[in-house]
C-alpha cells in the first residue's frame, strides 16, 4: 500500500484539527497505509480517528518533531505529507530540507494569513511575512481553503502564485446524517420556539457579540426566540456579561463544547455564523448538509463563495447587529423547505482526497 503521512498540532477541537482527521479516515478507508502524526497528544478529538489509522505521538517540542519528520521521510518515503497551521507547516518544510529525500509535502492554510496576523498573540504572528515566503519554496503545493486565502497569500505574503491551489474544506461527510439524530435532551428545541443556533470558539474572530446584540433585537420582536451557542473560549465570562446585562439570561446559552454540535444543529431553525473572518466557514458546509437556513456575516473568506454570494443563505456585513438581527427574521419567517445537501455535497471529503491523490501524481 501508499503511504500518506498527516502532521497536526494536536486533536483539539478545531475545525483544522477534524478535517485533518477526517481525510486520515478516509484516506485509510481508500486502503492507503496511514500514518497520522501529532505533536502533542491532547484534545477531545482524538476519539474520531479511525482504527486503520496509525497514530504516532511525538509530545515533545517543534525540534523534536523535526528531526522526526526528517528521519520519517528518510525511512517511509510516503506518496506526501500534509500539513496545517502555522508552526506544522513550517516545521515539515524545514524537516524537508533535512531529510535529502524528494518526498512532496503540501501545506493546508486555512485562514487569511493577513487576519491571523492582526488577531494573533505572540511571536507567530510577527513571523508570518518571513516564514511564508521563504519556506514555501520547499512546498510543492499549499491548498488554501479558499480563493480569498490564496489571493491574500499572493498579494501580501509575496508567495507563488504558482504554489497555490485552492482547495475547499473536506466539510461535508456522510456520517453528519448519522451524528445529527442522536437525541437532544434540551427544551427549547420543540415546535413552541425559534432556536437560533450558532457554534466556535468564543473569541474575537467569531464575534458571537454581534450575534447576541442582534438576537435582542430579534428576541424584543418574538419572545418565543431562543439563541445557543455551541464552544468553549476565553471570551466566556465577557459573553456572558454582555447576555446579563441585555436582560437574556434565560433566552440565551453558551452551552459550551460539544463532540457532536451536529445533534444540537440539525434541530435548530437557522444556523448563524457571525465572525469578522474565516479560512472558509466548515459549519456553514455541515448546516447547508442538514437543511438548516443559513445566515452567516460575508466576511474575508469563504462563507459568500460556499453561499454562492447568497444563493443558498443569507449574507450580512460583519459587525452589523442590526440587519444580522433583520436577516435571522426574515430566515424564521420564511421558513424555506429549501435541500441545501445538494450545496453541501461540492464539499465532500472524498472530493477533497481525490484531489491530493491527482496533486501526488
């Protein structure tokens, strides 16, 4: 059999973490001899990785996982090996370089390099115009999520264009249908509410302030409206601050993290992604599978080229409370029987693993 490498940080629960599991999976199912490798051996994740997949746990630091992946690619000698986030691709590009071999590697970015610069802490982020550019050159192909992903590496990171591929995220797969009619011990998910439903990290990028904002507008208009919101972050306490101090303790929950969000998503009446920016916008994706109405910000990059520029959803401006709050009204009042799976379906793991196999050619 192929061998296929995966590197990641960790199984935390990233949307970037369970792609990457996700194409593990399947590349396993296609019969492909899969080694995934982590840096650090933490995260609630961990136990959505198949058994057919090798799992292999450095728990040490980014040196040690270079001369790791040097020495892998020396010794395996795989078809690839994929990487994603910041410091996984740079440390497989370096370890390349270390290794002799001309094994290919592919880069996953999944995030506009220039909005992770302005929202990241640390030192990271100051070494994104660097890294990019110069350690792209050991890159046979960086897939980035979307055509606003590529253009911004293009245009302010000063790499290739032709190193680029655009790629979507491996958002949809079949066994969302399955996760989704697990039952939901919850009460405002019955015919006498309207439960918006929202899911993320809490913190800046996701905006989720915005969304409670408009969700007071929207719940002044109809009390029988509901908002949770699915995720774990440090913006928690703020968060909730702001929900107390708008008078919705009792119509609003951060309900906090969720191995499966899909049980809780599928029985909502609209979905609503509200961030000031995205690679791409996965849930978007799992949403427009359940049939769930999509409302979702048309921020730098993804959700209007998965939405079609609001053919199968609607899009409103980042940071405006008051036409989201418009746009969620006009979802739950329309109550579209709309089959946005046909939408969700271009977004397919398998279309995705396809893809690497032709890039490996």
């Amino acid at each position: 059999m192929s061998k296929i490498g995966l590197y990641l940080v960790s199984y935390s629960g990233g949307g970037a973490e369970r792609e990457m599991i996700y194409l593990a999976n399947r590349f396993a199912e296609m019969e492909y001899d899969v080694d995934l490798i982590v840096h650090r051996d933490s995260g609630p994740l961990k136990s959505l990785v198949s058994k057919q997949v090798n799992t292999i746990i450095i728990d040490n630091n980014y040196i040690s996982d270079l001369f790791f992946l040097a020495s892998y690619m020396r010794r395996e000698r795989p078809l690839f090996v994929l990487s994603t986030l910041h410091m996984p691709n740079w440390t497989l590009a370096i370890a390349k370089t270390f290794s002799g071999t001309s094994t290919k590697i592919f880069w996953r970015v999944v995030i506009s390099l220039s909005n992770s610069k302005k929202d990241g802490k640390g030192v990271v982020p100051k070494l994104l115009n660097l890294c990019y550019p110069l350690l792209s050159r050991n890159v046979n192909k960086i897939t980035c999520v979307s055509e606003g992903v590529a253009k911004d590496m293009s245009d302010n990171f000063a790499v290739s264009k032709q190193k680029l591929n655009v790629m979507y995220n491996p958002a949809y797969t079949e066994g969302i249908h399955e996760l989704s009619e697990e039952h939901v011990e919850h009460p405002w998910f019955d015919d006498q509410y309207n439960t918006i439903v929202s899911l993320g990290r809490l913190s800046t990028q996701k905006d989720f302030g915005t969304l409670i904002k408009a969700f007071k507008m929207v719940y002044d208009a109809d009390s029988a409206s509901r908002l949770l919101i699915l995720g774990e972050g440090g913006l928690r306490g703020q968060l909730q601050e702001l929900v107390d101090s708008l008078g919705l303790t009792d119509v609003v929950s951060l309900h906090g993290f969720e191995l499966n969000p899909y049980k809780y998503l599928a029985k909502g009446d609209v979905f609503v992604l509200s961030s000031i920016f995205e690679g791409f916008g996965n849930v978007i994706v799992e949403a427009l599978a359940l049939n769930v109405p999509v409302v979702s910000t048309d921020c730098p990059s993804g959700p209007s080229e998965i939405l079609n520029n609001g053919e199968w959803g609607e899009l409103v401006p980042p940071g405006d409370y008051e036409k989201m709050a418009t746009a969620i009204t006009q979802t739950l009042t329309s109550k579209k029987g709309t089959n946005t799976l046909v939408r969700a379906k271009d977004f397919s793991v398998q279309t995705v693993v396809n893809k690497y196999i032709e890039l490996s050619k």
